[in-house]
C-alpha cells in the first residue's frame, strides 16, 4: 500500500522565488543561459530538473511552456499548442515508462489562487516514489455533459466535480490527434480567464491517466469551500446544463449550424 500524505521541505520552500506574489522579482524562467539540468528542449519549450525541489521522496521537473514570460496557454498559436501538448503529454509518459515512481503527476497553475508561485508559464511534471495518485481517482471523476466532441476528444462540463463546482474535463482520444484535446483545453482555460460568469484569475490543469484513457481537468481556482476542506465532500451546482449551453453557444453554435 502506498503512503497518503508528500511531505513538503519548508526549508526549501522559503527559498523558492514568487514572481506572481512580488511582480519586481527577476523571472528565473527567463534568463535561459542560467538555466541547469536541462532535459529536454524543443524550439521555446524546456523541461528541466526543479531547482527547488519541495516535494520530499520526489522527482520534480518544470517543463517552461515558452520564452515569453508574459503569454498564456489561452492564447497560443495553434501550432505552438499543439507542440506543447504533445511535448509535454510525451515526456509525462516517458518518465512512467522507467518504473522508478508509483506514480508521475503532470500538471499546471496559473494565477494567483492556483497554488503556484512563478507567473512565467509553466507546467510540472513529478514522479511520486511512494505515492499512488490512481488510488484516489475513479471513472466517475470523468463523466459530463458533452460539450463537444472531434477526432476522439471528449470536452464536458463534470456532473461529478473532484473538489466541487464547475470543473471542465477533457478526453484524448490517442496521440495522433493531440490538436483537437489541445484546442479543447485550451478552450477551456480561455473560457475560464475570459467568459467564465463569475470572475476568475487562476485555473489548474491536471492530467489523468485513468486505464488506458488520458484525461486532462480544467479547474478553475477560488477559496476552496469549507465543506470540502473539512469534510471533502465536493458541491454540486443542480442546474449546471446552463454551463454546458453557454460554451456550445459562445464557441461551436456557428460551426454546428
């Protein structure tokens, strides 16, 4: 049986630069040529070895989404989404294939209530050694109403939120069509940052391997209710059907017609 909790090093974690909390601090992401343990590279995306390395009986690495500090997954260039997705979906798959962790989460914060401390855009991608993050996820984390659906992807609204509210989902269908899930999450982070009804600065992704599907939730990121921090139990909106009518109608009513 694996174990439940990751230990967090506070020494480290005081170190560690905040760019979002502090906009006068140097962006470490962006002075390229002092960056160290690189993994790999493709055109503006790096993965490298986390210089500040939290998360204890752990391997971190940050994968740097791009070399403009001030861009936004919402906002990429297609060909650039896709490259990244692709890049990042592969490199999360490589380190599950050594065997060397329990389990290898890939994920991302962005703005100020989503947990992270760097603005330059960036994911992360962590083998856990003792930590086995399936245990605590089930098919029914997935399950929505269908919002649209190309080349395999699956983009719904869930009816069975993992922390409450309204979260996105997105199914790959295999890494042949990656353009049609990246556009769907992206989409979704623009929705989120843009036509979301109530208003929202940060958003999470976090992707899943459930079987042998890949999934990717978009969360968007407020105060977490009490109910959850307490008792985790998740709140569930009764009439999210509007939710699901209002992203057909902003962005695939005229394509439908």
């Amino acid at each position: 049986m694996s174990n439940t909790h990751l230990f967090f090093n506070t020494g480290i974690g005081v170190k560690k630069p905040n760019s979002i909390r502090n906009k006068e601090q140097k962006c470490p992401f962006c002075d390229r040529e002092k960056l160290t343990n690189i993994l790999a590279v493709e055109d503006s995306i790096i993965l490298l070895k986390n210089k500040y390395p939290v998360l204890e009986n752990a391997y971190q690495t940050v994968l740097i989404e791009t070399d403009d500090c001030d861009a936004e997954l919402s906002s990429y260039s297609e060909e650039h989404l896709v490259k990244l997705m692709t890049f990042g979906l592969e490199q999360w798959q490589e380190i599950e294939k050594t065997g060397d962790f329990e389990s290898v989460i890939f994920f991302k914060n962005h703005g100020p209530f989503s947990g992270g401390s760097i603005a330059h855009p960036h994911m992360q991608i962590v083998g856990l050694h003792d930590i086995n993050y399936k245990e605590k996820v089930i098919d029914r984390d997935f399950e929505g109403l269908v919002i649209d659906e190309k080349d395999g992807a699956v983009f719904s609204l869930s009816t069975s939120p993992r922390i409450g509210f309204y979260e996105l989902n997105v199914k790959l269908g295999d890494m042949n069509h990656v353009a049609a899930f990246a556009k769907y999450v992206q989409l979704a982070a623009y929705y989120i940052l843009n036509d979301f009804p109530f208003n929202c600065n940060s958003y999470n992704l976090f992707f899943y391997k459930q079987g042998e599907e890949i999934y990717t939730k978009i969360v968007p990121r407020y105060v977490t209710t009490p109910i959850y921090i307490g008792y985790a139990i998740p709140q569930v909106p009764n009439n999210i059907e509007w939710m699901r009518d209002d992203i057909i109608n902003r962005y695939f009513s005229k394509r439908n017609k």
